[in-house]
C-alpha cells in the first residue's frame, strides 16, 4: 500500500502505534502496561485499536482468546506520511523552514548535530 493510501493517525493512535513498534505484537493488556503515564483507561485503549483496526492501521490476530494487534505499517512509513504533511500544510513545501523551526523549537544534542551534519554531506555529495 502506498504512502497516500495510509490512514491519518490521531496523536492518541499515534502513542498505541510507538507501542506497537516498540514491542512487537501485543494484546490489549500490554499496549496498556506499555502506555506513558498518564495512562489512559483500558477499555480507551481497546476501544482505540477497534477503531484504528476499522481505519486499517493495525492488524488483529483473534485466533488466542486475548487478541494480538500489529502495526499494519512500518514506522519510517507514517513518519514518511506525517512529516511529508506537516512539511506542504505548514511549511509550504520548504524543508529548509521546517528544520529550522524543528532545530529553534527543540535543540539537538551534539551527537544529534553529528549525525544531522553527515546527513547533509551524504546529501551534498549525492547531487
């Protein structure tokens, strides 16, 4: 499925997801041990991966009694999505201006900095 066909994730989908892809297949129950605290409820966190299993965003295996979700795409793949929105909605396009900003609103770290400057050589030395 291409990028343009992948549903929108809501921040809330967006945190079940991070779970998701941190742990691997996971029931209900450990998507809500793995939630950050605040946690939201249970039967909140069941309720959104019914809903982010309508949208197409995970899978189900209900072949044990508790039923097994998964992430129905790869990280980098709705990263991809987001930020390629993000980029045309609020920045008209222009990656330099949402660096920048992404840079002025929260400050790397060295080796973040590091390894955005190889990035931008390796993109130098490609064109």
């Amino acid at each position: 499925m291409s990028n343009a066909a992948l549903p929108k994730p809501t921040g809330a989908e967006l945190t079940i997801l991070n779970v998701l892809w941190a742990r691997g297949p996971s029931t209900v129950k450990e998507v809500h041990a793995s939630l950050p605290e605040p946690k939201t409820g249970y039967t909140t966190v069941l309720k959104l991966l019914q809903i982010m299993l309508e949208k197409g965003l995970v899978s189900r295996d209900s072949t044990a009694r508790a039923h097994v979700y998964t992430s129905a795409y790869q990280a980098e793949a709705v990263q991809d999505q987001l930020v390629s929105n993000l980029l045309s909605d609020a920045f008209q396009g222009s990656a330099k201006n949402l660096i920048l900003r992404a840079l002025a609103v929260k400050p790397s770290s060295a080796e973040e900095l590091a390894e955005i400057r190889k990035l931008i050589d390796k993109l130098e030395n490609e064109s």
